[in-house]
C-alpha cells in the first residue's frame, strides 16, 4: 500500500540522518513525500512528518533557507 510504502522511506531516511548520510537521507524523505502526495495517502498525518524530516536535514546542512521552507 503507498501509506506503508511511504512510511518505508521515511524510515530509512532517518536511519541515513542517524549515520550521518544527509543526502541519502534528504533523498529518501523527498520519495516518502512524492508518494504521499501521488496516493490515496496524501491527507496521511505522517506526511507533515517528513517534511519537518527534510527541514532537519537541511538545518543540520547549514542551508537554513531551506530549513525554514520545511518547518
């Protein structure tokens, strides 16, 4: 199902944010989002959870600009 999928690349985005792997991790939370958003999931709570994900990537990049386009 595209809920459990993207729910799948959210994690694994924030194991690679865990190990320090930022663009892997950016990476894999932006695929939760465009699954989120192209699904019958698209109104899931945890897609305002990945964005905020791809918020901290970038605040932890330093690109705060961006940072703030995601909280």
């Amino acid at each position: 199902n595209d809920a459990g999928l993207a729910a799948s690349y959210s994690g694994i985005g924030l194991v690679y944010d865990e190990m320090g792997d930022n663009l892997n991790g950016l990476s894999s939370h932006q695929k939760s989002i465009e699954i989120y958003e192209q699904s019958s999931a698209s109104n899931n709570p945890h897609l305002a959870t990945s964005y905020d994900s791809i918020g901290l990537v970038y605040s932890k990049i330093g690109d705060h600009s961006n940072a703030l386009l995601f909280h």
